[in-house]
C-alpha cells in the first residue's frame, strides 16, 4: 500500500464500506447525480445489482458485526429497497 495517503480520505470502517457501496445504488436510483457526468440519470438494473451487494455484505458479516453496525446496515438496505421500490413503480 502506498505511504502516501490523502488526508481527505475518510478511516477506513465498516460505515465507510456500506457508503461505498450504497452510493453507486444512490446514482443510479437517481437521488444523486452521477460523478461522472453530473447528471441525475436512472438505471434500475445497476441499482439492483449495487442493493444486492449491500445484501451480500449483510449476510457475510451477520454475527460478526456489532449490533449497531448491524442495525445502520438493515437501515440504509431499507431506505435503498424502498427507493428502489418506488423507482420501480
């Protein structure tokens, strides 16, 4: 790993990981513009594959995350399957 690390990088942690993960569900929900191009754009197939992740990541660390890891986990997979729902309708 590089000794040379930005200081604007955020600790590594398991809150970090999920926001890494839930973010590109976020893009292409629509609820955040795309990096890339700074448009708001929809694309429910990327969304579902990037909430799927978030669900892999819930059942690989159940019992080993602490229990308000767990909790602010089952919340973001909530807001994003509602969101994705409601993209969906």
């Amino acid at each position: 790993m590089s000794k040379a690390r930005s200081d604007a990088l955020p600790t590594p942690s398991f809150d970090v990981l999920m926001q890494v993960l839930a973010t590109p569900c976020h893009v292409h929900l629509g609820m955040l513009a795309n990096p890339a191009s700074g448009k708001t754009e929809k694309d429910l197939g990327q969304a579902r594959w990037a909430l799927d992740l978030l669900h892999v990541l819930r059942e690989k660390t159940a019992g080993t995350a602490t229990r308000d890891e767990t909790a602010r986990l089952d919340a973001l997979l909530h807001q994003l399957r509602e969101a994705y729902n409601d993209a969906c309708a």
